[in-house]
C-alpha cells in the first residue's frame, strides 16, 4: 500500500488493520465519514495525507510515525497503548499538519513529548500520558477546552496555554511550571516575563497534582471563573 501516488477514496467508513505493522506512508486516504486505521505494533503514515469528514482515529500497540503528514478531520484521535509519542521541536521532522475542527485526542501509554509545538486549529486539546508529558515550550490555543493528563510528571517550562473555556492540568506526580535555569545576568529584563509560562482559561482553570506544584513565576488566570489549586 506504501506509495507517494496510491490513493483510497470511500464515501462512509474505512477501517484498516494489520496484526503488526500498517505502513502507509505518502499515501493519500480522504472523502470518507469515519476513518479508522489500527495496528498491533506501529503505523506509518509518514508522508500521508488523512482526511475524515468526521472521526479520523489511529490507534498502536507501540508506536505511531507521522511526521510531515497532514491528519485532518471533525475529531482526531491518536492512541498508542504501550509506548511513546514524540512531537517535539527537538525530534528530526515535524508534525505541523495535524489538526481537529471540534476535538484533537492525543494519549501514550508510556510518554507524550510535545516540546515547543504549536497547536491552534482545534476546538478542544486532550492530552494524556501514562507516565510523563512534556508540554514545554509548547503553544496551545483552542476555543473551548485544554485537559492534560500526566500519570507520573506533568512539565510546563516556558509553556503559553490559551483556552477560550476550561484549562485542566492534572499529575500524579509534579506539575513544573518553573523557569528553565538560566543565568538572569543573560536575560534582558524584557526577556524576564516571556521566560515564565503563561496559562489563560476563559472560565475554570484547575491544577491538580499527587506531588508539587512547582512555578513561582508563572502566570495563571482566568477571566470569568476562577483558579483551583
């Protein structure tokens, strides 16, 4: 199926899965309602363009590649059972083309790095990790709800969340909203407050952490609710 020219068109419901390793990269999958693509190891979808009319999921064991591919749809979901995903900045490609008209759904069972990303053309963010998630640096602005969900550390350095509704932050561990440790002789005054990270919600803004709750710095606020800490 892999191909820079291959092409599937259906106009309800795909579902595809293989026992081990679904590789589609370059290949082109649009103009369906529901897209469902699953596979028992890792998918690939390097290269690939993926479009639903409404639910575009992808589901792993261990591992999904989609760095430079376009993933569009009502609903995305991308849920790995057993292993990472890493978005971040630092990773060798990148995966800008990844987007939700209502709701973008993104789980690891191990950990979810997404290090100086920018996510901004979704509705809804719902990240989780079962054990570390690292948001920092990262930007997410959504019209309605951010929740991130961390089962060990939860790590917000020099991170900017904007949501137009509710902002939950969740750890069973530490959430770090510290500055990174840079010395301030380096640091222009102006500099002081963009190095701090920097949550907005426009109604209820919750942290909740088994640990601590580390950012002295950082700028929490909601416009019409209120902050729970």
């Amino acid at each position: 199926m892999r191909g820079d020219s291959a092409s599937i068109s259906a106009s309800n419901n795909v579902h595809l899965f293989a026992s081990q390793e679904l590789d589609l990269q370059g290949i082109l999958l649009d103009k369906s309602t529901h897209l469902t693509l699953n596979a028992g190891h890792k998918i690939n979808a390097r290269r690939a363009k993926l479009a639903a009319q409404e639910n575009l999921t992808l589901i792993a064991g261990h591992d999904i590649a989609a760095d430079h591919a376009e993933l569009t749809g009502e609903n995305v979901e991308l849920l790995v059972h057993e292993g990472d995903i890493r978005m971040g900045r630092d990773q060798l490609y990148s995966w800008s083309g990844l987007s939700a008209k209502n709701h973008l759904r993104i789980s690891a069972g191990h950990d979810l790095d997404l290090y100086g990303t920018s996510f901004d053309q979704s509705r809804h963010l719902t990240f989780s990790a079962g054990r570390n998630l690292n948001a920092s640096q990262s930007q997410l602005n959504v019209a309605g709800n951010i929740h991130l969900f961390a089962g060990n550390d939860l790590m917000l350095r020099r991170a900017r969340l904007n949501a137009g509704q509710q902002v939950t932050l969740s750890a069973g561990h530490d959430i770090d909203m510290s500055r990174p440790p840079t010395s301030e002789s380096l640091l222009r005054v102006a500099d002081l407050a963009g190095s701090r990270t920097q949550i907005t919600a426009g109604d209820q803004l919750q942290l909740s952490a088994g640990g601590d709750i580390v950012g002295r710095m950082a700028r929490l606020t909601s416009t019409q609710g209120s902050v729970l800490v």
